[in-house]
C-alpha cells in the first residue's frame, strides 16, 4: 500500500487498490482499510466524550462498539437539537401572539411610557 493509498482511505477517498484488502499496523492493532461510499470522521475521545458514554454506558447493549454508539448519540442528539429548536420558535409565536393581542395581560398604556415612569 503506497503513502498515496493510505491517505485516500483516510479521507474516504477511492483508490487504485479499492478491492484489495490491505492489512494496516496502526498504534498496535491491524485493521482493514475498508472501502466506503461515506466519509469518515476522525472524534477524539477526550473527558468529555467518556463522560457522556460512560452516563448512557448502562442503556446499551456491551457488546456495542463505540463507533456505532457515537453514530447513534449524534443522530439522536441532532434530532433533539432540532426538537428543541421548534420548541422555542413556538414559544416565540405564542409570546408575540399573546403580546400583540386585545388583552396581554399587561397595561399597554404602562409598556409605552415604561421609561417616562421608570426614570422621570
């Protein structure tokens, strides 16, 4: 495997040899560059992340690696990002709602001169 064929399968790149398997030494173990129509993305397991598998350690299976588990959380967490965003556009819609009604529950004539009345 040239240097050329290694940095192509770190970068999820296709290369000349994308049908061979090519054994690969890395930090002790051997794996298999494997050929992917997907990108990878390198995630550093800093205190952090330990910390976050570790909390949800007791809701999965064990034998789930944690390549899969991480995948899983980001989606999952993504979703919750995006349900959290709605939540608060809705709550936004209903306070502009209820603020520019007939009846906000609050002295308009009051809101106007809030300055005038705070400061003198």
């Amino acid at each position: 495997m040239t240097s050329a064929d290694r940095a192509a399968c770190r970068a999820g790149i296709p290369s000349e040899n994308q049908g061979r398997h090519v054994k690969v030494l890395h930090l002790g173990a051997t794996i298999y560059c494997v050929p992917t129509r997907f990108a990878r993305i390198p995630v550093t397991k800093d205190l952090a992340l330990t910390e976050a598998l570790d909390r949800v350690a007791p809701f999965i299976e064990p034998e789930q690696p944690a390549a899969s588990l991480v995948h899983d959380l980001a989606i999952r967490g993504a979703e919750a990002m995006l349900a959290e965003r709605q939540q608060d556009t809705a709550a936004l819609e209903r306070l502009i709602e209820h603020s520019t009604s007939a009846d906000p529950g609050f002295d308009v004539d009051v809101a106007q001169r809030i300055d005038e009345l705070a400061w003198g």
